[in-house]
C-alpha cells in the first residue's frame, strides 16, 4: 500500500517562499501522475498543480506564476515550490494523484503572516 508524507511547512511572512515535499513509500512511483492540493479552514479542498509521469506541469490560476510543481523519480518525491506567498495561502497542503488514487496523508500546515 502506497503511503503519501508530505512536509516542508511552517510560518512565514508575506513574500515569503517555502518549499513543500510529498515522500512516496511504495512501488512504481515514477508511472504515476502526482497533484498538490490544499484545504484553508473552513473551505474545500482544492487542487493547485500537477505534474504527468513525463514532467508535464499544469496548475490552478491563483498558483500559476508563484508556484512550481517538480519530481525527482530517484528520490520518489514530488515537491512543490512556493514564492510570493500572500495570506491567502494559509492552508493545510496534500499531495495525491490528480484521481486521488491515494489514501490522503497528513498534510503540511502553511501560515502566511502579515
């Protein structure tokens, strides 16, 4: 059974920048399309960019231009790096394919203060 662990949050300031990791413990990590994916208190889960098993990138309007969805298969990692960081972005990070073939992880918090 895959297991997803992502890190890399914390506390930052406004225009700040962080970098996310999603470890994947399990076989056949470099067939699977990966996507970042982020929940702020009291809203929905939404997905923020993915990246295809050949490196192909796609993400959500509000991430594009201040966030880059990467993969590293010799590692079985996806990262997510995160510039320009508004308070807006405050929220709990996940990582899971695009289908949500994967069971959630525990996420990583993200506070972006002013």
């Amino acid at each position: 059974q895959v297991q997803l662990v992502e890190s890399g949050g914390g506390l930052v300031q406004v225009g700040g920048s962080l970098r996310l990791s999603c470890e994947y413990f399990g076989r056949n990590f470099r067939f699977h399309n990966y996507a970042w994916f982020r929940q702020a208190p009291g809203k929905q889960r939404e997905l923020l960019a993915t990246i295809t098993s050949g490196s192909s990138t796609n993400y959500r309007q509000s991430a594009s231009g201040r966030f880059t969805i990467s993969r590293d298969n010799a590692k079985k990692t996806v990262f997510l790096q995160m510039n320009g960081l508004k308070t807006e972005d405050t929220a709990i990070y996940y990582c899971n394919s695009p289908s949500l073939v994967f069971q959630w992880g525990q996420g990583t918090q993200v506070t972006v203060s002013s």
